[in-house]
C-alpha cells in the first residue's frame, strides 16, 4: 500500500488506503545520539483509534 502525503502544508499528516495517519520521522542525527529512539512513529487518526484521548 502507498502512501500520500496529504497536503505540503501538513507534511506530517499522510493518507494509506481510507485511513489517514500522523506520522513522523526521527531525523537520523537525533537517532544517532540515541539508537533507542524509533525511526519513525505513526498513528491513525480514525475515529475510533482516538478514544485514548477521551480520558482527557
């Protein structure tokens, strides 16, 4: 599956298939000053992806 960056204006939101998803990359000279961090995160952004934010 392919994924689209949405709009230039919003580099961190991307499109995969119906599902829109945050995502960002750890840029690699922070990588290399800690290996542990991950390469990339990403999270959906369905509706029902979102109820961790209800506690708040």
């Amino acid at each position: 599956m392919v994924n689209k960056q949405v709009q230039n204006s919003h580099p961190f939101v991307v499109l995969r298939g119906n599902t829109y998803y945050f995502r960002y990359v750890t840029p690699t000279h922070i990588r290399k000053l800690c290996p542990p961090l991950p390469t990339e995160g990403k999270r959906s952004l369905r509706a029902d992806s979102l109820e961790w934010l209800a506690g708040f």
